[in-house]
C-alpha cells in the first residue's frame, strides 16, 4: 500500500480505523494523539531513541542518523562551529546566499514571456546553495540551466526512500542485494558524496563552509581516519536534508511568509 509513497493517506485510513494508538510492525506504534509530542521532544530529557530506520546508511553516519544520544550531543556541538554568530560563520554566508539569488533572479528574468516550472529552479538554487556551503563548490546548475548529473542520481535514488521507510530491514537486504536500479542510484550517490568529502579533505581545511568546520575539528584531536564514516555520513546530511528547507521556504503559498520575503 505504501509502494506509491502515499504512506501518510495510508496512516489516515488506520488512524480512522483503529484509533490514536495502532500496532503497526512487531515493535513499533503508530501514535496519533499531539500530546505524544510534548514528550518526543522533550529534549535531553526523553527516553526515546531513534528507530532502526536511521541506520539505512550504515557504515556512514551523519549528524541526523546517529542513535546514540551521547554520540549525537557530541556531533552537534561539533557542528555548531560551521553555524555560529560568534565565528562569524553565519554572517559569512550572506553574501552567498544574495549570489544565488541573484542567480536565481536572472535565470527566470529569461523566461518572462512564458509558463515556467518554477520548482524546477528553486531546486537549482537550493542545490547550489548547499553544494557552495558544503564543500565551497557549486552544481552551476542556475547558471547552466540544466540538471547536474550528480543531482539527477540523487533524486532518482530519493525515489526509495517513500515506499521503504515502512520495512526498514529490506532497505539492508536491499543494499546488499542491489537489484533495483533505484538502490543502485541511492547507494551512487552516497558514494558521490562520500567523494565529494574525500575531495575536501585533500584540498586542506580552509575557510568558507561547514565541511571545513568538521574536517578541522576532526585533523585537530587526530581523528581524521576515525571519523570518515560520519564525515561522509555529514556529507550526505547536507547535501539531502539542506536543500530542502529552502525548497519548502520558495515553494510555500503562505501569505504572510511572501509578504516578508518581498
């Protein structure tokens, strides 16, 4: 039922059916009642764990798949240098970000005689954004007006992402078995930016984006071969998960949020 990655219309249905409470897997509750969110997010002070379905990228392990709180704590804080006033890091992005968007305001100032799809550019932008905060290099996808091949392997091995999340375990069967062409394509571009982070390593710390936050924190105690795993696991978070708050931001219909945007 969730092969067409609709699983939330399919949560719907049982949560009509059967309650705010619903077994749905040997070890796993489905909860419905938003009271279960205070306590989910509670902080350091609740018990709860990340499920199993955050180890899908094992041996690679990123800020936002690691289960252990400690671990977690400890890469957090580790981030909060490439995000951090008092480093300047955040102020020395402005002036990034108004490129791209500058970018972005002459890629669709050549098309304003036609119909547009405008999500197809938001996401070029966001792409680009991230690729310039991750590792100082861009996927020039605004200025090329085209799809970088790289972005393209990404979203295509995305596509499984939906319809596996429900049956965590075959998404392992699935790595070791790489059958379908769309776990062929997300094990790709895991590998591209494991790649990409190797790259940055061998180009020297440097200034400039997050990447060379990590990589610096990691050369200095030493643990530069110790921490590949979730460096490349990094790499994959920024990548992935980045760009898509920019995308929900351009693509919202939300009045309030256009009027402060404009």
């Amino acid at each position: 039922q969730c092969y067409d990655s609709k699983n939330h219309l399919v949560m719907e249905k049982v949560h009509a059916r059967y309650g705010d409470f619903v077994r749905i897997g040997p070890n796993e509750l489905a909860i419905f009642d938003p009271r279960a969110l205070v306590e989910i997010n509670e902080g350091a002070k609740n018990p709860f764990s990340k499920p199993a379905w955050y180890d899908n990228l094992r041996p690679y392990t990123g800020l936002n798949t690691h289960r252990s709180k400690t671990v977690h704590g400890h890469r957090r804080r580790v981030w909060d240098q490439g995000f951090t006033t008092q480093a300047k890091a955040l102020r020395s992005y402005e002036g990034h970000i108004r490129d791209y968007a500058n970018q972005l305001d002459q890629a669709l100032s050549l098309h304003t005689e036609e119909a547009i799809e405008i999500n197809k550019f938001f996401y070029w932008f966001s792409f680009d954004v991230m690729g310039h905060f991750a590792f100082s290099k861009s996927f020039d996808m605004l200025k090329d007006q085209s799809w970088h091949h790289a972005v393209e392997m990404l979203r295509r091995g995305l596509a499984l992402v939906g319809p596996f999340t429900p049956v965590p375990w075959l998404v392992r069967l699935s790595f070791d078995m790489p059958i379908l062409r769309v776990v062929r394509d997300f094990q790709s571009m895991a590998a591209w930016c494991a790649k990409r982070m190797d790259e940055r390593i061998k180009d020297g710390v440097g200034e400039g984006d997050v990447s060379s936050k990590l990589i610096a924190w990691s050369a200095k105690h030493n643990r530069l071969i110790s921490d590949r795993n979730s460096l490349n696991g990094d790499a994959i978070a920024m990548i992935i998960a980045g760009r898509r708050v920019h995308i929900s931001v351009l693509s919202s219909d939300s009045p309030e949020l256009i009027e402060l945007l404009q």
